[in-house]
C-alpha cells in the first residue's frame, strides 16, 4: 500500500482500508510478533489542542509496536506562544521524528502540516473537519464486531450536525454495499444536506426520524454521540428533549439481540451506565480496536517511509482565500493558495470548502 | 503472591510484605538482571492531581524494567474536564494499559477504580487516605538501614493528626513484634485515637511527648514530617513552636550513633540543610529504596496478571451512603455502597470511614 | 575525554570539543550502530522554565540511543511549588537517574545542581547566562555545513547585547586561528564591551556595521537572531530600523554562494520564509544537527559515569555575595559563596559575574 500521509481516509481505496484492517486484527490476534516492529523509530505528537483519550491511544499503540514518543499537548509552553509559525514548528519537529501526528483546532491543518513536513503525517483531528483515524477506529469495531462493513442498517443518533465523527463514518460506510442510515436527531440538529446528498449519490437508503425507541428495533448498529445542551433552542426544550436521545436498558429490550451500540467517546448523560454491562454495549471494546487501528496505521506508514521521497503532487494556486473561516490558511498566511477545480468551483485542498472559482479562471 | 491490587497495604500479609522487600533489595543488588522483565508492557498513571515526585519513582521504576508509561498528571486537560465519570476513564485506559497506577484527591478512589478496570490498580494516594507505596517505601528503608524491622524505637514528629504517611507506617509496624513509638507533636497534631487504639491492640508501647530534643536520646528511627503553618492554632503559637520541630545538627548531638532520620518528602525547613551530609541522614536515600520498591511491586504484579480472572470477590451493597463527605461515593454517583458488617457497623469498602448499619439489617 | 558535567562549553579544550563533533559525525552517518548505546540509562530533563524545542530535542537525542527519559516542564505542578529547593530536587531526582538536563530561569542553576547531584549534570540553558548544547549545536553545524571551523568570516545580526547564543558563539570561535567577526546591529543592541576584549585578546578581527546589506558580500556566515520589539529605543525606530535586520531573497542575492545562514530558532519574522528554500539556509539542517550534538554529549557523559567518583573539585567560599542579582546564589540561599580570585577580583563560579575582592582578603 502507497501510504505516506493520513490526512483523510476518503483518499483511500477500499482496497486499502481493509488490508488496514486486516492487520489491525492481525496485530490484535498476535500482538507479541509486532512488539519490536517499530524499534528505534520516534513519532512525535503536536496536540494544538488538548485531547488525552487521542494521544493516549496513539502513544499506546507507538508503544506497543517497540518505538517511542516525544511531543507537546500544552501549546502555551511551546515555541508557539513565542509567534512561532506551524511551518516551522513541523519542519523543526519532522527533522526529529520519523512520524508526525498531529492535532489542531483549525480545518486543514493537518494538510497543510504535510506541505512542510519532512516525515509521514497523520491527522489526529483538524477542528470540525476530519478525524481519519476514529473512522478507521469504527470500521475496525464494525467489521469485528458485526463479522461485515455492508447490508447494515445504521442507526446514528444525537447532534448530527456537527458530529464530523458521523459524517465521517457515513462517507466511509456508503462505499460499501447495501449499507442504509437511519438518522436519529432534533431538527435543529439533523445531518447537513450535502451528507444526504452524499448517501443519495452512493445509492443508499436513508431515513430521517425524531424517537430513539421508534428506531431501535431495525438497527444492526447504534452510534450515538454526545448532544451538547447548548445546542438544543432553549433550555427547555433541552429539558423536555433530552430523554428521548438517552439510551437505557428500557429502550435496548426493544433492540436485535446482535445490534452493536458504539460511541466515539467521552459520553456524558447520553447512554446510561447500565447498558455499560449489556454485552451489546461495544463502546469500550471500541476504544481497544482504536488501539490496533492506531498500530496497523503507524506500521504500515513507517514501513513505506523508506520509498517515501518526501513531497506529494500539488494540486494548483489559485489568487484567492478559502471562504471558511476556520480554515488553516487564514491563520497561516504563507500558505499557499492550493484549490482542485471541478467546473466554476474550486474545492480548498486543505478544507474541503467549496469557494466560486474566479471568473478570470486561473 | 496472589497480589493483583495494591489499594491498601494493610490487605497485604507480613509475608508477602517481606516478599516484596526481598525482591526490592534483589532488584536493588543486580538491576541490569531485571531490566527487560517488563519489556513490552505497558503502565498508565492517572493522576488526577499532580505529585511529580511520586510520578516520576514510578516512571522511573517502570522504565528500570523495561516497560513503557502512558498517562495525564493535569486532569485541566483530559476528558475528564468534559465530565467524564472515573468509571469510564477507567475502563478505556486500563484497555490500553496493563496496569493502572492512580493517584486521586477523593479517598476511596483507587478501590473504586479496580471495581472498573481491566487491568491491575496501584493506589498512589487517594485523598488523605492511603498511599501505599509510600509506606511500602518505608518499609524497604528500615529494614535496609536498620537490619530489621522488629524491637525498634520509632519517633514520629510533625502533623501526626493529618499525615497519613504517619498512621500508615504506624499500621504496618505494629505487625512486627516488639516495636514502640514515641509520639512528637503539640496537642493539636496529636496522633488520631483510633490509632493510638490499634497500636494497644496490638500491645506495642507508646507515649506522647512534647519535645523533639527530650524524644531523641532513645530512638532507633526518627520519622520526620511537615508541620504546615496553618495547622498551628495562631501565627503566635507558630513562631514558639517550630523550632521545636525543627530536626539540626544541635539535636541530633544527643541522639544514637545508628539512629536513622526519614521524611517523605518534600521537606520545607522542618531538617536544616547541615543535617544532610550527617550520615544517620535517611531521606535522600530513602527516595532511591522508593524506586526499588515500586520496582518489586509492579514485576510481582505484572508476574500475576497473566493468571488474573477480572474482579475481584465484592462485598455487600448496603442502601445507605458513606457518612465521609470526603469518599469518592459522593462524587461518583453510580458506585454501588459496599461495605463491610461487624455487628451494628458498616466500614465503607472503598474509604474505611465507619457508618452505623440501618435498623433493618441487610 | 574526562567529560563529566556540561555546564559551560568554555570548560572543554579545542580537542574535546572536536572530539565531540566527531563522534556526532560518526553517529549522523551510521545512527543504527548508536541505537541501543544507552539501553537502560534513564536522562532526566528538569526544565524549571518551559522551553519545548530544547526539550524534544533533548528527548529526541535520548530515545535514539535507546534510553528513556522522565522530568517534568512546568514547576506549578510540582513539589517546586511545595516550596521544595533545587538542592532536595536534584538531590532526589539524581537518585532516580543516571543523567540530569537543567533548564532554570537563574543564572548559575545547573553548576549549583552539580553540587548537589548524584549523577552528571548538563545545562540546558541558566538564564541568559550559558546554553552550552547549543553552541555544540552550532559548532557542529558550521563544521558540516562550511567544512572547518577556521578563517570564517562570521556575521552576528540582531540583539547582540543580550543573546547569549550570539556571545557563546564568539567565544568558541575566537579559540579556532583565522575567524574574524562582522556585528550587526544598532546601536542599543550592540555587543557588550567585555566581548569585543575577548576577540581582542584573541587577535581576532572584527568590525560593526549598521545594514545587513552592506555586510552580506564579505560573509561566510550570518549568524541571525530575533530582535524584540521592545528593545527599540521608541516604536518609531522600531518601524524604521525592523527591516534593516531582515533577511529576505533580495538581500541574500548579494552575499557568496556558499553562505551559510543559521539562526537558533524560533524566528518570528527576521528571515522571510521565501529564504527558506534557497540552499544557503543552514537553519532547519542546524535543529537536526542539534540532535546528533547531544547525542554525541549524552554519550560521552554517560560513558564516562561508570569512571565518575561524584564531587568535582571546588573552589574557595568567600563571605560576600554574587553581585548579580539574577544569580542562582540569591533565590537558594543555603549555596556556598563560591569564587576564583584573580588579583583584586572574585568571578562568581555559578554565574561568571564579577565582584571586588573583600579587603581583607580571603
């Protein structure tokens, strides 16, 4: 597999996520055979923002495979505070380490990380926009945990508006067959239109629909995530809404015997602690498959950094910014202005956002 | 050893205590034998307030073996900011680690930890509680020092009320036949009556005395611990008083020539810097005993993991809450209220705090 | 080489001095032979004021030669902050380590660390006293980079007056025959006198010039630095005089084709980041060059450890105190008031500063 980066995973092949994990099971079947295969590599950890569970099981997982981990997840004791740009900080840092992964409260950042970058880069997060390896971390626990990644029908359930963790899983999951969504939300937090318009492209069948208990009976697999109270229109109708997103015991006994519940984690109210000991409840077994989605991931980049020669093809610049403002290039300025153009639209390469092309063409 | 937890020393036989002890000074004699016995295993530190001392002797323990350390020391910056419960934080983290070493500021907290976790616990202090590895510490100091543990002299100065250091190496000498205490504090960091009562139940001799310099001639040991200004019933009483505890070469002039000073560490001016280079000066050498003993805890531990089912026996759920405002049942609501029953008390399992039983039984 | 503690490189003959860029070389050009060199050997990194990029690479040199690493970066969460001195800290943590890496806000910390520790002590930066690692660094750099380390032409550019980089950098180079020095700058940040009478007493040449510009033709090298804006005699110089000190493509047209340009890193905004693709930027090479410095440093210290018998020999304790009072003497008062005399002149051994000899001699 040609992997040098781990930006996105949409920018791999099906092909090449299962041969992810089918040796992320691997590992997980034999986990002594690998305990040396990293054994004098360092990976480096730049956390722009705090994110323990993350780098916990990324520095596990280095662990595991016999190398070693040096970072910083406090950027008010770094260069950083001293003005220092995130060119120089990757430059600096990729000289150090074999590998950079890399969390960051800006979309794109992660892409951006990659220009200057003189290792492999894995994004660890890059504001709302990606997540690539919590994705690769539910399709581990699917595949395991269901024996199939297609003909599921997949409930997700919670704030599905801003839940890169959901549109991330859904982007993954309608490239295989026969998958349908059931999306469980308020109105004020259903899924934005160019996810649905993504389900429809791919042919999926989807659902939209208000009461967890309605929905529970279908499903083969519950995602839940956590809804925040600040994003219900009053504290009202937090107050009378909320229930109808908790996940009990009550609810599951109307649930298949085989559904699997997963959850990206933390949880806060949204799934009582007595599902915890249902044997349906796969969250906490899912942070363990992130472990070994996180060891196959960093063994197969590291094994390719030998016939790695550094810089990926670029697409093209074009003199104008990205229209997001939480895109990285606004708080980066010498970034340059990179776009991938598809008719009168220029789609930002760091992003995603989609801006009007100028009218001058490039 | 059939040792899986380490929550609580006193749960420990004098046996085993004196097994672990051997293995410490094995360790101690020939450390390049041991320094692959934990190769590829990996150790969390959850600590949910900072103690970088106490962080770094485990570290350091662990890296001596082998091994490899994954963990937060500033809770500011985890999930546990976002409100996750200690059960889950719990859960996830002992997935990825195969031990959990906690240190928390709520007493109880490394006993409710192992009702959770998938893999061993290590209590590095929960609240004013226990730290057993302290105690363990300076047991492994002693019995180096002085050749034995048994028939010795003990002085215990300074906060004897709050110091759990104090009570506990207190709870552990008593097992040894023939020692006696003598008791060093004004009368309002007089040591607590219950233990004073398990020191006669044990038929050791011990006597109060007001004075550090009228205590000295006669012991074997000096405990040594910080008074806080604050303790003092006024800043008057504070400026009478300290020298009275403070440990000088003045002092130590009238006391045995193999007479040994420890103190746990950090010390404020509570033993003046000339006592340092005097060679009945324990406590800088006590630190490195420290690390010998996490040494031989975490390999015995480690040793037994492999024959460990899980959970361990659990006792009784009584409906009534702990009457210690302090137990992290209070804050940790979910925890079931076990406690063990002798005739109208309660103890609750996870602080010891005494609670008398309902009327109705069970 | 008899290398025990690395507090001030001035410490080290020319020959020591190549013998660790040498063994740096060897270690660049075959780093798999080093990788398990120090299996078992713990560093720890005691950074009293934070400082990340040292300390990565610091860690970075460590893991690479197999070791492991504790410490902490942030004296609020420790026993620091407990009140505790340097002496019972280094004192303690040299217990559990085999090496110590200082980084302290105080002028003379780490030679006052190597009082009191139990293992070797390398400085990491003692205020703006010294930061021998990275002189090393640059040393190491310029001998890559340029061939030799004589008969260059060297320019310093930016804060002279208070970059301790710039003056360690002077006074190992005026010890290699034939290096003369141009020194840019305006004249509030000028070179301290006592400097320029080293170059002297060393034969050196050396010249101040006002314009980067006009000094680029005739260097070797251009040593840059920040300039604080705050060190500006009024906003208004700064706004007139800020891009004199900026190096940018159009000023790099005038200089040699095999300048070099190193900076000690983080820059703000005194080397446009257009200069970093032109080869003659020496500045990212210079970070990884750093690595390789110390672990060529760690190496030889710690080779040497098993030879070590402790205490270096001291010189005479005066009674009067350092005159600086940015001393390490002033703020750990238990210090000895160690001094050289020459003539009527005591050097202070912690922080070089000088004071007048009491009258009535020692």
């Amino acid at each position: 597999m040609n992997l040098h980066h781990m930006i996105d995973l949409d920018r791999l092949s099906v092909e090449e996520i299962m041969e992810l994990i089918g040796l992320a099971n691997s590992i997980r079947s034999n986990p002594w055979a690998y305990r040396e295969s990293c054994r004098g590599k360092i990976m480096a950890t730049l956390f722009y923002e705090p994110s323990t569970r993350t780098k916990m099981s990324f520095q596990t997982a280095m662990f595991r495979l016999g190398g070693e981990v040096v970072g910083f997840d406090n950027p008010g004791n770094t260069s950083v505070s001293k003005g220092e740009s995130l060119k120089d900080t990757v430059t600096v840092v990729s000289g150090y380490a074999d590998l950079v992964v890399i969390r960051h409260p800006k979309e794109g950042a992660a892409a951006a990380a990659s220009l200057y970058s003189r290792s492999p880069v894995i994004n660890a997060g890059d504001g709302g926009h990606l997540h690539p390896t919590q994705t690769l971390t539910d399709l581990v626990t699917l595949y395991n945990e269901k024996g199939r990644l297609d003909h599921l029908c997949i409930g997700l359930c919670g704030d599905l508006i801003y839940g890169r963790t959901v549109h991330s899983l859904i982007r993954a999951m309608i490239r295989f067959p026969g998958n349908s969504f059931v999306l469980i939300s308020t109105p004020e937090l259903a899924l934005p239109q160019y996810v649905k318009d993504a389900m429809d492209a791919a042919g999926c069948r989807w659902k939209e629909v208000a009461s967890l208990e309605e929905a529970l009976p279908e499903l083969d697999v519950l995602y839940m995530t956590r809804i925040q109270q600040e994003r219900f229109s009053s504290p009202e109708q937090y107050r009378r809404q909320k229930g109808v997103y908790i996940l009990d015991e009550k609810k599951l006994a109307r649930a298949k015997a085989d559904l699997r519940v997963l959850h990206p984690l933390p949880r806060v109210d949204e799934i009582a602690t007595e599902v915890d000991e249902d044997p349906r409840a796969a969250y906490f077994r899912q942070t363990v498959y992130g472990m070994y989605a996180r060891m196959a991931l960093i063994l197969t980049i590291l094994q390719n950094r030998e016939t790695w020669a550094g810089q990926e093809p670029e697409p093209a610049v074009y003199p104008c910014r990205c229209s997001n403002p939480a895109c990285i290039t606004h708080s980066e300025p010498y970034l340059p202005h990179r776009y991938t153009r598809s008719g009168d639209e220029l789609t930002c390469w760091y992003c995603d956002e989609h801006t009007p092309a100028p009218a001058s063409g490039r």
